[in-house]
C-alpha cells in the first residue's frame, strides 16, 4: 500500500513530485485544468495560483470530508480561478464535464496513491497499523449494495481471493493466505483489519515476518484496489483523455507500485492520438526522498494529446 501525501513536522499536506507535476502541464493563465484526485488540494493549489483569475479549476474527488477540507484551504487564495468541487469517481471524467457544459480542458492531475489521512483518520480500514472494520471504501457514504473488503474476505471464493491477492499486488504467498482466509471465516466472520492482520501473518514462512515490508501490505493493497475498481477506473480515466483534453493539452499521471504504472503505459499505448511525452516515468528526487520517504515508490507519465 501506497500514500499520495505525507505530512511535515507541521502537519500541512506534501503533495509528491509537485514541481515536476506542474511544470509538465505547461500551465497558464487562463487555463481550464481538472485535478482528478484532489484530496486535501495539494496539487490544486499551485494549479490555481498558474492559472489565475481567469482560470478554472474542477476538483475531484470520491471522498466528500477531503473536498470539505480541499475547498477550506482553496478559499483562502488570493486572486482564486473558479474552481467545481465534484464527489464523484475520476473514471467519469467525460460525464462530469458534459454536465458542467465544459467541452474540452487544457490539463488534468491524477494522483493515483492512498492519501495519508485515509490511512490516518478514515477508520475505514486501509491501515494494518490500526484495529479499524474491514470497509476500504474511498467514499466514506454507505449504502445496503456498497462492496467492502469484508464482504470480500468473507465471501468470494478461495481462487477468486488469490488471483486479486496476485494480480493486483504480486503477493507470492497469495495461494497460502487466501486458504486461510478461507479456513478461517469457517469458524468466525473476519470483521475487522487485526483479524485480516493475524489471518496473513500465520499464512507466511516465519522468516518473512519481520522483513522491512510488513507482510500484510500487499494484501491490504488488493483488497483496497478491489473494493474500488482502481484498475477499471484507471483505465476509463485514461481512455478518456483524448477526449476530454483539447489538443496540445496534457496529463500527467502520478502511480505508486509497478502494476498500476503498468496499466496506465499500457492503456495509454492503446489510444492513437494520446503521446508519451518521458519515455521513462519521472521519479522523485533525492531532496524529495530526504523530506517525504513515502515519495519513494511515487512514478509520473505525462501523456499530450494530438489529433
């Protein structure tokens, strides 16, 4: 599992590779720009001081308390674009922006990582480091049909369960801890994360349980990935980029573990007009790494549109 932002000594918000995020899109007064995955506003705010007055600014974001908090923090700029705070998914880019009658964009920022106050504060259940109910939902609204990890612990198939447990994380125990998984909901419902905890830590060799990696990241990273559909949305997101941004516009894309970078250069190959500007994903820099370690993972492609 992997977070977007960090948090200084001070407690304000770090967004990662900012400058090289904001320098690629080229930004300019005026600008019509959608920040995909605003969170607390990290990026968005150097987005809106670029564009100006003159600009606009369309805020994204599933979680409804971090746009609360997002715009809190945009309104004390000065001289602000106009900015749209929407809570919905990023995969509906082009449906969000028909409904705001907007045709075309000049850039968009997706920062596909797990912010740091969704593991610190949701009590949703993203963080193995605290007893919290097995939710990992982005949303923090509920309803009856709403999946959760806990539905899927306790009832999707043992193969089922290995395969996201591989696939989405490259868990190379994923066979041994989904038949755990298994075994153990036979007796008593997995509710809560110290129960997954202890679930994974007594599927694995003990030679592994005390690696610099705790044992249960990749887990907790599937699981969370599946409950949101992160590789479906990553894949409507960047699919719709050739028709959202204007041409010569641009997006930039920032990942946090090798599957979801490979997604995104491997969809992004698939559309005809959509170039790779960096051959190579842009990695953060040693200053970066000294003052935000959990930069160290974080990838950024930047994509143009040309017809």
């Amino acid at each position: 599992m992997r977070e977007r932002e960090d948090k200084n000594i001070d407690g304000e918000h770090i967004p990662v590779m900012l400058q090289e995020t904001i320098e690629a899109l080229g930004l300019k007064e005026g600008f019509v720009v959608v920040d995909a995955t605003t969170n607390r506003a990290g990026h968005s705010i150097e987005i809106a001081k670029q564009i100006g007055k003159s600009g606009t600014l369309v805020c994204i974001d599933l979680d409804e308390k971090a746009l609360e908090e997002a715009k809190a923090r945009l309104d004390k700029l000065h001289n602000s674009p106009k900015v749209i705070f929407v809570n919905r998914n990023f995969r509906e880019i082009r449906e969000i922006l028909n409904d705001l009658q907007i045709e075309k964009v000049d850039a968009v920022v997706a920062d596909l990582g797990l912010s740091s106050q969704e593991l610190d504060v949701s009590g949703r259940g993203f963080t193995f480091q605290k007893n919290e109910p097995l939710l990992m939902t982005f949303s923090s609204k509920f309803s009856d049909d709403q999946l959760t990890a806990k539905d899927i612990v306790n009832n999707w198939q043992e193969e089922t369960l290995a395969d996201i447990i591989y696939y989405f994380a490259d868990e190379r125990y994923a066979k041994r801890i989904a038949k755990r998984i298994v075994e153990y909901r036979k007796t008593d419902e997995i509710q809560t994360t110290f129960q997954l905890v202890e679930i994974i830590n007594s599927s694995i060799p003990n030679k592994y349980a005390h690696s610099k990696t705790n044992p249960a990241t990749k887990t907790f990273q599937a699981l969370r990935m599946a409950v949101n559909d992160e590789v479906g949305s990553m894949k409507d997101l960047i699919n719709s980029l050739s028709d959202v941004l204007r041409i010569g516009g641009r997006a930039s894309i920032i990942t946090f573990h090798s599957i979801e970078d490979r997604i995104v250069k491997q969809t992004a190959r698939e559309q005809k007009y959509l170039q790779a500007i960096n051959k190579k994903p842009i990695t953060a820099s040693e200053q970066e790494l000294k003052t935000n370690p959990r930069s160290r993972s974080a990838k950024l492609r930047i994509y143009e549109y040309n017809n």
